[in-house]
C-alpha cells in the first residue's frame, strides 16, 4: 500500500541527515523507524495487558512479600 508522509522542514531535514550519514535511501530509514516504533510499542502494550490481567491475581501475595 502506498501512502504520502508529510513531514515539517526540520523532520524532513533530519531525515534527509540520517539517511545520508546510514548511506540509505530516506524510505528505507523511514520504514525501518515505524517498523521499531511498532515492535517497541506492541512489547510494551502486551506487557501492559499481562501485568492488568494477572496483577490482580498475586495481590495478596504481592501485599505480604512487600511487608
């Protein structure tokens, strides 16, 4: 799927940087930002999701380890 970035002066310019300085084209460095955006969010997003489903569970436990 195609798609259009709109990106300010100064995003595009630092953009423009990194791609030069990593020697790879601005889409590739681009992709690879949201492809680790993503992966670094869904970890944390899933992590949130295990901690508020089982927190609850070890309460108790939790309470008295923490006396």
């Amino acid at each position: 799927m195609a798609m259009t970035l709109r990106l300010a002066d100064d995003e595009s310019e630092a953009l423009r940087r990194r791609s030069e300085l990593e020697q790879r084209s601005m889409q590739e460095v681009a992709r690879q930002a949201i492809r680790e955006y993503i992966e670094n969010h869904s970890r944390s997003d899933l992590l949130s999701q295990v901690l508020d489903e089982e927190l609850p569970r070890y309460a108790e436990a939790l309470r008295r380890l923490g006396e």
